[in-house]
C-alpha cells in the first residue's frame, strides 16, 4: 500500500492484516506515513478460497484514500556460474524470487552490484535464500549504491532453491546479481 490519506496527521502506524479462507491471520505488519509504502509478503496461498485484507487506522484518525496493491512476485531463473543478471522491480509493493539448481553440501556466493534503490534514501534490500521446503537457509540485505553479497550456508539437500529480492517500505529496485561456487 502506498500513499494513504488521512483524515488527520498521526504517529502511529496502519496496520495491514491478511486472513486466509478460514480467517487465520496470514501475515500482519505495520505502515507509516512517514515511509514510501509497504509490503506484506505471503510465499504462496496456502488454500483456494477468498482472502480478506483489512486496514486498521490509527485510532485517532481514518484513511481518506490510497491504493493498495495485490500482486505476485516477478519470477525468474539464476543459474549458478552465469554472468551477473539484472533483477529489477519497477513496482512499489512487488517482490522478486529466482529459482536455481542445487545440489546437496554446494557451497555458494550471493554477489550484487550497482544497487539501485527509488524513491526513499537509507532503504534497504532484503535477499533470502530459500530451501526447497521454503524456509530460509541464508540471508543479507542491500543498500543504494551497494557491491557486496554474502555467502550461502552449505546447502542441506539436492533440489531447487528459490532467490528472494524483498525492498523494505515498498520500494523500487534494481542491481545486477549473480550466483557462484564459491571454495
């Protein structure tokens, strides 16, 4: 959700709330005015069905407007070895997950470079590596301007993991990522 209106100014958060078919709370967190947008990352619907979300307005004041926006995560494939590619989300609000190949005890390296992070300065890039299982095996994040990466645990089992590009605050971005074998 981005760019709320409120009847009047407050401090506190918005909270965003999605429940599933059967009402159990999926997944809940907290916007603020102050911030560009935010996001509410659910990996997959668990059940077919009617999802609710619910806003719930800081008790001093009511949303007069503002967008909120479902989608699903771009998708893509990184190949271990491959030359650097772009990842890129052009939509506030969107995530990014790439697929790859592993193979039991491999040892890899997240590398990105020439971070670029819009609209809101000091914003950060959440990246996960997800087990086959869809739990998270290694994580760092990512500034604007950054070259860096950090190293994936040894991977437990054979199969396909997933690749995790998460902005903070709902922001754009875009660097160039690549995957390797790493000693």
């Amino acid at each position: 959700m981005a760019s709320l209106g409120y009847a009047a100014a407050s401090a506190s958060g918005t909270t965003l709330t999605v429940y599933g078919p059967t009402g159990a709370n999926l997944a809940s967190l907290t916007c603020y005015t102050s911030w560009a947008g935010c996001d509410s990352f659910i990996a997959s619907a668990p059940t077919t069905g009617t999802y609710s979300l619910v806003l719930t307005p800081p008790t001093s004041t009511s949303i007069t407007g503002g967008a909120v926006t479902l989608s699903t995560p771009l998708a893509g494939t990184i190949n271990v070895g491959d030359p650097a590619q772009m990842v890129t989300i052009s939509r506030t609000g969107q995530t990014a997950r790439y697929a790859f190949s592993g193979t039991a005890g491999q040892l890899l390296r997240v590398n990105w470079s020439g971070a670029s992070i819009d609209p809101t300065p000091g914003i950060n890039v959440s990246v996960a590596v997800l087990k086959p299982d869809g739990t998270t095996l290694s994580s760092g994040s990512f500034s604007n301007g950054s070259t860096s990466g950090f190293d994936v645990a040894a991977l437990p089992s054979t199969g396909t993991y997933t690749l995790v590009f998460d902005p903070s605050q709902a922001v754009t971005m875009s660097a160039s990522v690549s995957l390797v074998t790493r000693p």
